[in-house]
C-alpha cells in the first residue's frame, strides 16, 4: 500500500489536478460512505434482535430511546419503526454512493482531459530535435490509449482501494464489537486472501501490463504506417505482408489482455470459497463460546450480513491491486515522458492557460535591414560531425534567392535553423540586429512563411486550408480569395461546385499533387509576410503552372524575400543569387552564370541538366548586365 501510495503522490504532483482539495474531498467522501455502511449495520442488529427475542425491548438502550421519541410501545410497532430507519440508512447510503461516485468520475474526467491537453501541448512545443527523434504513433498512443488507461486503472483504482479499506476496517470494527473472536477470523482470512493474491498476481500482472502497453504501441504504429502507405503496398503487391503484421500483434495483444483479464476476474471465486470456510467456523466458534441461540442468532445474522458486505470489499480491493499493478508500467512511462521532453513545472498546472491568443497576439520582427546568419554550425544530437558549419549568409529585404547542393550537404538544416526549429546551433543569428533566441523565436516566425515538398492539409474545406488555424466564421474570404489569385488556382477553385468551400479530403487526398502544392502556398500568401521559404515547392507542379507561378514570384521582387531550395536547376535561373552549399558547407554563391563560370561542381550539374546557359542568359541577363552578388 505504501508503495502505490508512493506512485500515487509522484503522478499526482508531476501531473497536478486543481490544487490537493479535491483528493480531499475523494478521501472524505470515502470516509462518509463508511461511515453510513456502519449506520446500517448497526441499525440491523437490534433488528434482528427484536425479531427473535420479544423481550429485547427492555433490555437495549436504542429500543427504549425509539420508544421514547416516537411514543410508541407496542414491540410489533417499535420493530416496524426500527425497519424503516434500517431501510432509510441504506436508502441514504446509496444515493450517497451514487452522488459520491457522479462526483468522483467528474473529478477524474476533468483530470483526464487535463492531462491529454498539457501532454498534447508538450509535444507540439518540444524542441524540432527531439520531436523527430519520437515515433508519432508512440506519441498518439500515449494521448489516446496511456492516459485514460493510467487514469482508469491506477488513479481510479487507488482511490477506489482507499475506500474499500476504509469500509473493511470500518465493518471489521462493528464486528469486533459484537464478537471479537469472529473479527479476528474475518480479518485473517480476508488478510491471508487479499495478501496471497496480491503476491501471486503482482510479477504477473505488472509484465503483462508492460506487454499490453508495448503491443498497443505497435498495434498504433502499424495502423498509421497502414493507411499512409496505403498507394505504395498496394502497388508492391504488399498487402497481405502487412495485414499479416497487424493480425499477428493483434492476436498477441488479444491474448495478452485476455490473460489480463482472467487474473482480474479469478478474485470472487477465490473469496466465495474462503467467506463460506470462514462462516462455517465462525458458526462454530459462536456455538462454543456458549452463547444463546437466540443472541448467537443474531450475531451469526448481523456477521453473515457483514460478511457478505466484506465480499465486494475484498473482490474489488483485489481487483484494484491488479489493475494498480498492470498500470505501473504506462505510468512510469508517463513520467519518463515528462523527462524526457524536460516539461516544466508549471505546464501541467491547470491554473496556466493555453491559449491560441498567446501567439496570435505576438508581435513581428521588424525586417527593415537584413536578416544575418554568422559564423553559424550545427550539430545533430548524438552525431559524430556537424551538419552545418561556418554558414556565413545575409539576405535583404525584396531579395530572391535559391539554395542548391548535393543531398546531405546542409539546405535542410539551413532551413531548420531559419524557421527557429533548431536552436542549439553556434554562432549569431540576427534579424535587424536583434538576436534570435526561444524568447522572440514565435516573433521570428511571424513574418516567415513556409513551403514544404510535403504538403499536409487539414480535412476540411479549401478556406479552411488556406486560412490554415482559423476557425471558419474567423476566416477572411476575401483574403482567401486572393492568397489563391497569387498562388494560380482561384480559376479551378471557382469552377467546383461549392468553390472556396469544396472539401480537400483527408491529406488533400481529393486534389492532386499540383493542387495541394498550389493550396500551401496560398495558405503562405494569407499571411502578411516578409519572406517565404520554398523548399521544393514547384516539385509537384506541372510545366505552365510552374513557369505562372515564378512569373509571379518575379513580380514580388522588391516586396517579399523569398527563398528557395531546389535540385531542378532550371528553377533557380531567375534567382537574384544562388548559394551553392557542399559538405556543410556554403561552397559558393553568385548568379547562375558567375556559378556556373567559377564552381566546377556545379558546372557539372547544369551539364548533368542539359540547361544551356544561352538561355539563361537571354532570361536573366537580357538587358546586356550581369547581377552581382548581393
């Protein structure tokens, strides 16, 4: 008991639930319960008494004081009386319960959905290197599946066991007081079954509990990697690979909660069989302590009645114990979790709000200047060399500028590092002179949009997308409507049949490839930004929406900084400057023709392209000038 009590302070101190006043109140409404189960059975016993024995009337103290209050004293009518204050108490009793119970499961709810939502925005406010170091489906099963598990069969359970133990030694005491012989048989039997069952069961049931949590991860993990990869294990014919996967975990997991469940369910057999030993010889003891049958009647009444109350008791406390000891596993994983991602105090305190209004209330970096990268490196955690090193970069206000380079040579980690998801690096990052930290990251992102090659979209209507966040009566349509202009795709928006509010599926999977990419960088032109970030965006893109969209783009120079990775050269021709980034590095930078003249590396792969600078030049040079690096 100290021992889950120990957990049991350590989950509720790390998790927090409104202060300590409701477990409290749980407690205390534990002890009220108790305390009206005694009521009954007190009351019952000088029931039985005036049934068997006529005489009893003037023999106990609570007859004659019933007597005297309700003026009665004929015995058929004081034992009547008696019945209906017996009937009351336990009428009592149980609307308590009932109330107790409503409120109990309240409290637990609010603590559940508490918990969900902190845990929740743990995950979306994690540090970029350790969120991709954690399986989704892990993270998925945690909130849905761990929680509620800990909250069902560990909180619940504790405080359910606390108050089965306060009505056993509460029952256990009345006994004493009619017999202490026979509480003494009740408290060694009810002890040596609650104790062995205990022992037996607790290895057991805190394995298969880990083997429950394990296979519900895995069970998790198959299903998202199942219907994301949905088009590619059909097409490798894969299908019945994986269902067999799923089939197998499935079938362990199956069995393992079904052995769960018969340890949980053996107790009341177990209790049967030892509450009647326990009658037969507390019958037999009644019978030589020498008593009157008459009063040996009515112990043997009241004390059967007794025991019959200590069978749930016991069933459910043992019970309890069980699912306590399956549930150490997930809550120990729960706080490991919280470890982990190095949670804060006061994240889990429900007296902080979340609040969408927190970021949308923060204030933009002024980008008036420049935007300066110094002497910037980065390693990945656990990596044995950096994957940036010494980046040198400064881009200004209106400037159009492209980044290529061999995969693995650092474009993504640049990128990372411009949109604030890496923090740990070496070196100044600036903005107008003002220094990039965690404090004024959300500022930074304020005037930075993103496009990524992998387009997620909400299951909701093309507005809903594009407005992206935005609760639809927020939504400003006009704007929509002209996010969708700048991107090209307002014509094919307007032609379907509910427009702006046509559904894009789940993942967008209703549009096409060229769609979805055209959508996220509308969803980028709602906002009013000062550079865009486009990384492989036009990757999806067919041959004229393409070459619309960068005649587009070419339009904005001077007003919005844009910033574009891409391994199709051809994209990069109109760049202003194109950094060319090897081995970590920043290799070179300058116009497509400087490069092409000056760095042999990519001299190869505008040949490996077949792109003719001839017509290159006639694009971007086609006034008779060169531009220089800026």
């Amino acid at each position: 008991m100290i021992r889950y009590l120990r957990n049991f302070v350590l989950f509720t101190n790390r998790f927090g639930i409104n202060g300590k006043l409701q477990m409290v109140i749980l407690v205390f409404g534990g002890l009220m319960a108790s305390l009206l189960e005694l009521l009954g059975l007190s009351a019952i016993f000088p029931l039985l008494n005036m049934i068997l024995q006529p005489d009893y009337v003037e023999t106990s103290s609570f007859v004659r004081i019933v007597s005297k209050v309700t003026g009665f004293t004929e015995h058929s009518q004081i034992t009547m009386v008696i019945g209906f204050i017996v009937a009351s108490l336990f009428v009592a009793k149980n609307m308590f319960q009932v109330l107790f119970l409503r409120y109990e499961f309240s409290v637990l709810t609010k603590w559940r959905i508490h918990i969900v939502s902190r845990l929740y925005h743990i995950y979306m406010n994690a540090d970029y290197e350790i969120f991709m170091r954690r399986n989704s489906g892990r993270m998925i099963s945690l909130i849905t599946q761990t929680v509620p598990f800990v909250i069902n069969n560990y909180v619940h359970k504790f405080l359910a066991l606390i108050n089965y133990a306060m009505t056993g030694i509460i029952i256990l005491s009345y006994v004493i007081y009619v017999n202490w012989a026979i509480a003494l048989v009740i408290f060694l039997c009810g002890l040596f079954v609650l104790k062995g069952y205990s022992f037996l069961s607790r290895v057991l049931t805190r394995s298969l509990g880990q083997r429950v949590q394990e296979l519900n991860h895995s069970q998790q993990g198959l299903l998202q990697q199942s219907f994301a990869g949905y088009k590619e294990t059909r097409t490798h014919l894969k299908e019945g690979y994986f269902a067999n996967k799923f089939l197998d975990n499935s079938q362990k997991l199956a069995q393992t909660e079904g052995k769960l469940f018969f340890i949980q369910n053996l107790p009341p057999a177990i209790v049967e069989i030892a509450i009647m030993v326990m009658l037969i010889v507390i019958f037999e003891i009644v019978l030589l302590t020498g008593s009157s049958i008459l009063v040996a009647a009515a112990q043997i009444g009241v004390i059967v009645l007794a025991s019959m109350r200590m069978i749930p008791v016991i069933n459910r406390s043992i019970a309890s114990v069980v699912m306590i000891n399956s549930s150490v596993a997930p809550l120990e994983e729960l706080l490991d979790e919280t470890k982990l991602f190095d949670v804060e105090d006061y994240v889990f305190d429900q007296r902080t709000p979340l609040e969408q209004k927190e970021n949308d209330n923060v204030t933009p970096l002024p980008f008036v200047h420049h935007l300066s990268l110094e002497a910037i490196s980065y390693t990945y955690p656990e990596a044995d060399k950096p994957s940036l090193n010494g980046i040198n970069l400064k881009l200004t206000p209106g400037e159009f500028v492209g980044i290529t380079g061999p995969s693995g040579s650092g474009k993504s980690t640049l990128i990372n590092i411009l949109l604030g998801f890496l923090v740990k690096f070496t070196g100044n990052f600036t903005v107008d002179g003002e220094h990039i930290t965690r404090d004024n990251i959300k500022s930074l992102r304020k005037i930075i949009g993103f496009v990524d090659q992998h387009i997620f979209m909400i299951d909701g209507s093309i507005a809903e997308n594009v407005a992206y966040g935005i609760d639809l009566k927020d939504i400003n349509m006009e704007r929509v409507e002209e996010a969708l202009q700048k991107a090209q795709l307002l014509d094919f928006v307007k032609g379907l049949p509910d427009g702006m509010m046509s559904s894009v599926g789940e993942n967008g999977k209703l549009l096409s490839g060229g769609q979805r990419q055209r959508i996220a960088i509308a969803r980028a032109f709602y906002r009013d930004l000062k550079i865009l970030i486009l990384d492989e965006a036009s990757a999806s893109l067919d041959v004229e929406t393409e070459h619309n969209f960068f005649e587009f783009l070419k339009t904005l120079k001077g007003e919005l900084s844009v910033i574009m990775i891409a391994h199709r050269l051809s994209t990069l021709k109109d760049c202003e400057r194109i950094i060319f980034m090897d081995n970590t590095r920043i290799a070179d930078q300058g116009t497509f023709e400087e490069l092409y003249r000056a760095n042999e590396k990519f001299r190869s792969y505008i040949e490996y392209s077949k792109i003719h600078l001839s017509d290159v030049a006639s694009s971007q040079f086609e006034e008779g000038t060169i531009l220089r690096n800026a």
